[in-house]
C-alpha cells in the first residue's frame, strides 16, 4: 500500500513541478473553466487580423499562406494579339489560381494561346511569358479544351505592378475564363 501511494504521490508532484517550472498553473476552478477566444476575429472584406488563424502549405520547404482567388474574367478573341485581362493596379501582384479556355482547330496553321505580363497598352511594354504556348489541332471543327487548377493556390504571378494579358496567334476562336485575385 505504501508503494503505490508514493508512487501517486510522487507522480502528482511531477506535474505540479512540470505546471510551475513551464509557467502554467492548474486550473483553480475545473468545474466552470473560462473559454479563451484568440484575437482572431475580422469582418468579411476586412484587412486579415494579426493573430489570424489560416490554412497554409509548403512550397519549396518554407510555409507559406493558400491563396483562394475570388475573381474571373472571360475572354473570347478571334485575333491575333496581345489583349490584356486584368488591369495593373499600383504595386500589386496578380495571383491566377485557375483556368479554363477552348482553342478552335484549323486545317492551316493552328491557333495558340500563352499567359504574359507587362505594363502600357495590352503589356506591349516589358511583356513577359508566364506559360508556354498552348497550341491547338491542324483539324478544323476540333477543339482544344485545357482546365488548370480549381481557385484555390497559385499556378502563376505576375510580378508587382504588372498587367496580365494573352498572347494568340491566329484568327481563331479562343475562349474561356481566368480565375484570379490581386493585392
């Protein structure tokens, strides 16, 4: 009997000595404990709090916060151009979670499609690839139907200050939606 009333003894004291040296004290009353709510809270459309509380991920070993993209734009060109989608605003990023587009095929030369950036008139000025060229089929009445990503996560940027256009070639039909936030 002696045994296992030092050993509970000794145990309780453990954790008592654990609370006290780590800076925690027991919970003087367990039977009505105080709900703690961390500063957290913030309105819809509001600046993000600083003790915000997010989903994250890694990405190239580092944690970083998901992006969630809350606006689009539609495109449907029939030519062949740079057309900007999304305007440069000050310092900003774009951020494009997703994608979706059809390129009609043609017998001749197929039409094609790429994402880039740049600044002035449809980023005439210091355009830069974001995607390869998505090419279309040499078969007229065909399509090329692409779908990247879902809205959620970042499948490219563009760098502060910089509008987010396309490039295509041809006078195709080229359409679909680009799925993006800006800050």
């Amino acid at each position: 009997m002696k045994r296992i009333t030092i050993a509970i003894l000794s145990c309780y004291l453990l954790s008592v000595v654990a609370f006290v040296c780590l800076g925690f004290t027991p919970d003087s009353n367990v039977s009505s404990p105080a709900i703690v709510q961390p500063n957290s809270s913030g309105a819809t459309g509001s600046a993000v709090p600083p003790r915000a509380e997010y989903g994250g991920a890694v990405s190239s070993g580092n944690l970083v916060g998901v992006i969630q993209c809350d606006k689009s734009v539609v495109f449907n060109s029939t030519s062949a151009a740079t057309t900007q989608l999304v305007a440069l605003s000050g310092s900003q990023v774009i951020y494009v979670c997703g994608y979706s587009l059809m390129i009609q095929g043609v017998a001749t030369t197929p039409a094609s499609i790429k994402f880039v950036y740049g600044t002035g008139s449809n980023c005439g000025t210091g355009t830069t690839d974001l995607t390869g060229t998505l090419t279309g089929s040499t078969v007229a009445g065909s399509a090329l139907e692409v779908s990247v990503g879902n809205g959620l996560g970042t499948i490219f940027r563009t760098t502060a200050g910089q509008a987010l256009c396309m490039t295509t070639a041809t006078v195709t039909l080229k359409a679909g939606t680009v799925f993006y936030t800006q800050f």
